[in-house]
C-alpha cells in the first residue's frame, strides 16, 4: 500500500443502519445517509489506501468483473466535498 490516501475526517460520528450509515459531523451541524458502497468506500479511507487501491477493495467486495473507477471517484470526490474524507 502506498499511503497518503485519503482518510476518514476527525470529529464525525458513525452509525451503521441496515440500509449504510448515518454520519453526523458536528462542525458543520449536518447529517449525512451514506449506502452500503458509499459506507463500504468510507471504511475503506484510511490513509494507508489510494484512490485506485479502494476501487480495487471495492471491486474484490462486491465481486464485480470490472472495477468500478468512476463510482468510486465520484463518490470520494462527494465525501471530500462534504468534509467526511481528508487527503491523508
């Protein structure tokens, strides 16, 4: 692994539901519904992963036949919007 991926952000609250995870960051007052991918993409953000390694993590999870490059991309690029994921 390469490091200096991306990385969940500090100060957020987690709590998985049966249908993903419901994030609450408490700088910014809001809350956010994340899916199983989006839940799945967030866990797999721990700094020790790329944005290429978590595509792959989640092409291996799902057991799809393709990577799913610009889901995942679209979907960091989403959680970097709203503060949830940091560049590590």
């Amino acid at each position: 692994m390469s490091g200096s991926g991306p990385v969940r952000a500090t100060g957020i609250e987690v709590v998985p539901t049966a249908d993903g995870y419901v994030v609450y960051d408490a700088d910014r007052d809001r809350v956010h519904y994340l899916n199983h991918t989006a839940a799945l993409i967030l866990e797999f953000a721990t700094g020790a992963n790329n944005d290429e390694e978590i595509t792959r993590m989640l092409q291996t999870a799902y057991d799809l036949p393709d990577p799913p490059a610009r889901e995942v991309r679209e979907c960091l690029e989403q959680l970097r919007a709203e503060g949830l994921v940091i560049d590590g």
